[in-house]
C-alpha cells in the first residue's frame, strides 16, 4: 500500500516530463519555420531593394538624359527614326517530329518552301 502513492507520483512526474517535453519541441519546430521564413524574406527583400536601386537610375538617366530617353523608347517601344530601315530576321522552325509511330505526322502552320 505504500507503494500505490509512490508509483502514482512517478507516472504523474513522466506524463507531466512528456507533456513539457512535446511542447518544448513544438516551440523548436516553431521557431526554426520562422527562421526559415525570416531569411526568405530577407532575401527577397535584398532582391526588391537592388530592383529599386536600378529603376532609381533609370529613372534618373531618363530625366537627365535624352540619348537614355532614345535609347529606353528603341528597346521597349520598339521606336525607329524616320528613313531608318526595319530588319527583321527570322529563323525557320523545323518540323516536330511525331511523338509515336501511331499518332500523324502534326501539320505545321507556316511551311517554307523548299
């Protein structure tokens, strides 16, 4: 009989350790998810800062700039001057091949003449 509250007291002790002990490693697994995340968004926060640095001088070369202004209007608007000649260079595109030996050979769009 004097054993009974004894054990008792033991299995209180290991549930209360198991309890504490789950909740502790919650709190690790926890705080490692927001370490984690904490240095993704550090990184995009660099990636975002150095993005803001090169429109600032962009920005900064268009108002200080006019061959910026010509050059940024050529490469995004597509702009030429007037008696500028357009060349347009494209590349033919062969033939897919067929994706198994039952399946038709796939009709192409546009064929060039051989």
């Amino acid at each position: 009989m004097k054993r009974l509250p004894l054990i008792l007291v033991a299995v209180m002790a290991l549930v209360a350790l198991g309890v504490l002990s789950s909740i502790v490693t919650q709190g690790f697994e926890d705080m490692a998810e927001a370490e984690a995340e904490r240095q993704e968004l550090e990184a995009e926060k660099q990636r975002l800062e150095s993005e803001i640095e090169t429109l600032e001088d962009t920005l900064e070369a268009l108002e200080n700039n006019p061959e910026a202004v010509e050059s940024m209007a050529r490469k995004e608007l597509r702009y030429v001057r007037p008696g500028e000649t357009v060349v347009i260079i494209a590349t033919p595109t062969p033939v897919p091949l067929p994706i198994s030996e039952t399946e038709p050979e796939p009709t192409p769009i546009l064929r060039l003449p051989e």
